[in-house]
C-alpha cells in the first residue's frame, strides 16, 4: 500500500495571531500536489485564526499538544474535544520539547495519545534519541522504549491511523540533519518494531515522518527513501517560502 506522505510545521512557541494569520494565509494560498497531506500546527492561541484561513484549503490542522482528559480541573491543559472543536484533526505528541524541558514521560505520552484517538484526532507520535544515547550506542534501544511506551495498549485498528515521528534530538533546531542514510536506517527499524508489534500490513501502513532541521535543500534527497514518509519541520516551516518548497518536494 502507497503511504501518504505528510508534510507538517509545527510552529512551536512562535507567532502572534497576526503572525499566524499572515503565514496562514501565505500557505493556503499554496498550490498543493494532490499526491500528500499538509498539516500546519500554530500555537493554541492562534487556531482559532489559522482555522479560518485554512478551511477551504486542502492544508490540515494540528496542535502541539493534548490532555487525555475531556473537561476538569486541569489548569493550563488542552483537552480533545476543545482541538476537535477549533477544526484540529492531527496533534504532535511527546515532542522532544515536551520530554525534555517539560520532563513528560512516556507514560504521559501515551495517555495524551490514547485520549487523542479515544476522539478521532490522529497522533503524530515523536520520538528519538539525545546525542549522547546515539554516541554510546543506544539510538535503537531508546527508540524501542519510547515507541513501546508511548504505544501501550494501542489497539491495531487506532495504531494504523497514526503517525510516528523520528527527531533526534540532536538533529532539532540546530541546522544538523541525520543523512539520509541514518535516517531510512532508523525508518526501517521503527517500521519492523510496528510489525513486531502489530502485524506487518499495519507497519507497512503508518506513516513515519522524520523530523530535525529539515529545510528546502534536503527534503528531496530525505524523501527519497523508501521508509521516509514525510517531515515534521520546525524552523523552515515558519517561513512560507521555505515550507512551500518543502511541501513541493521532488522525489
Ligand atoms: C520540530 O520542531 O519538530 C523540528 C524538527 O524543528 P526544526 O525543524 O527546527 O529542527
């Protein structure tokens, strides 16, 4: 089966509204091939906004984080059907950021992604590895406990509709990419992980993104292999003229 690829800016802690609505309006206004997916996930406070611009556009609608509760006393949270409500069908999940400034586990991590799919958002599920775990060696085994966490008790049938991100951390914000080769190395590793864990026609399905400085020179020669079905872009999606060049990758 021909995975979709999926090209998604996480924007991070970054625009105002107007901000948001100008970068907004730059990538609706994008032609996009008909042949993959495009995902924009301002802050919280500008979805309302982008949500706006983007409605009659083909580009989706994300968010950078969720509770796994409805409603409650859970100050400063977000929950699902809040997201549902602002017109959010994908949300990031266990971003780097989230794991390592803000110390969520991978416990968290999987309630935030159980609570999405409980409502029908699909997670964009991060992981990766810190250079100091890829430098001793222990990229695959961190990969493993942070796929095997943050999928716990994720039934097939709401796994298939997911999708991984691999970030290493070491690749996020600092203008260093994993080559190619490290990265569809990684790639075929989680998907065969999938298939351990589901079975080989639900790997072959989910969609697994790699993420960490991605920018317009090396998202062709990254989408060219075979387990790379997209990126999750940070810095090059908040300008448009970067991401549109992202989103128009040549295989
Ligand atoms: C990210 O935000 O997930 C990311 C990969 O950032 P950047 O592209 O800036 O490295």
């Amino acid at each position: 089966m021909e995975r979709r690829p999926l090209l998604a800016g996480n924007w991070k802690m970054h625009t105002t509204v107007a901000e948001a609505e100008e970068l907004a309006l730059a990538i609706a206004g994008t032609p996009i091939p008909a042949d993959r997916d495009v995902m924009v996930a301002p802050p919280f406070t500008a979805l309302a906004a982008v949500r706006r611009i983007v409605a009659d556009s083909a580009v989706l609608l994300g968010a950078q984080n969720v509770c796994w509760e409805e409603k409650g006393a859970f100050t400063g949270e977000i929950s699902p059907p809040m997201l549902k409500d602002l017109g959010c069908t994908l949300v990031i999940v266990g971003h780097s950021e989230r794991r390592h400034v803000f110390g969520e586990s991978d416990a968290m991590i999987n309630r935030r992604a159980t609570g999405a799919l409980r409502h029908g958002l699909i997670p964009v599920l991060c992981i990766g590895e810190t250079l100091a775990e890829r430098e001793s060696g222990q990229t695959f085994q961190v990969l493993e406990l942070q796929l095997l966490g943050g999928l716990r008790g994720i039934p097939p049938a709401e796994a298939e509709r997911m999708v991984i991100a691999y970030e290493p951390v070491w690749a996020i914000g600092t203008g260093k990419t994993a080559s190619v080769d490290q990265a569809q190395e990684v790639h075929f590793f989680v998907r065969g992980l999938l298939a351990e864990m589901y079975e080989k026609n639900i790997a072959t399905q989910i969609r697994i993104l790699y993420g960490g400085s991605v920018n317009p020179e090396n998202i062709d020669a990254l989408m060219s292999q075979d387990d790379v079905d997209g990126a999750l872009v940070g810095g090059a999606a908040l300008k448009a003229e970067s991401f549109r060049r992202i989103i128009n990758y040549k295989r």
